[in-house]
C-alpha cells in the first residue's frame, strides 16, 4: 500500500516562498511509469493541478507558475516549491501518485495539508 504524507509549514506572510515535501512509503518514487503530483484546492475551489515530476526525475508545471518540484530519491520523498506567494495561494496542497502527469484522477493521495498565506 503506497502512503504519501504532506509536511511543511501551515502559516506564510506574502512573498515568502512555500516549500511543502511529499513522503513516500509503500512504493518507490523512481517506479517507471508513475507521475508524483502536487495538486491543490482553494476554499470554494475545485481541484488545480500544479505540477509533476516523473519516475525518471522530469518535471512538467502548470503555464505561468512558479512552481518547482524536486526529489530526494534517497530519501523518497519530493518537494514543491512556490515562490512569492500571495493570499490567493491559501489552500489545501495535495501530494498523490498518478498514472499521468496532468491528471486529477490519482490512485493514492496524502491527507492534504492546509497552508494560509496572510500578512
């Protein structure tokens, strides 16, 4: 059973940079073919998909972000970054395995993490 588990700060003032880590047990992040996600969800939001990074360490974001994903393949786990971030970033992020990178759909997801952005 693949488990992922969201840790990172809750609380950031605007401009600050949000570098939230996904980590991984059950399964390893390098398994061919599956996408590892970070997905977020605004209050009265749907689901946005932010970016990926690939089993082979590729990474795809969503257009006009700034976003980055890297990985620690030692340590299974893989991190998002979002710089300058404003209150319109205030959300619950997800991290999930998926079967494609730009996908909704995931098998497994982590619990979710709520993260505020406030001066």
């Amino acid at each position: 059973q693949v488990q992922l588990q969201e840790s990172g700060p809750g609380l950031l003032k605007p401009s600050q940079t949000l570098s939230l880590t996904c980590t991984v047990s059950g399964g390893s992040i390098t398994s061919s073919y599956y996408f590892w996600s970070w997905i977020r969800q605004r209050p009265g939001k749907g689901l946005e998909w932010m970016g990926a990074i690939g089993y082979s360490g590729s990474t795809e974001y969503t257009p006009s972000s700034s976003t980055s994903i890297s990985r620690d393949t030692s340590k299974n786990e893989f991190t998002l970054r979002l710089t300058s971030v404003t209150p319109e970033d205030t959300a619950v992020y997800y991290c999930a395995r998926c079967d494609q990178a730009m996908a909704l759909v995931c098998e497994y997801w982590g619990q979710g993490t709520l993260v505020i952005v406030s001066p």
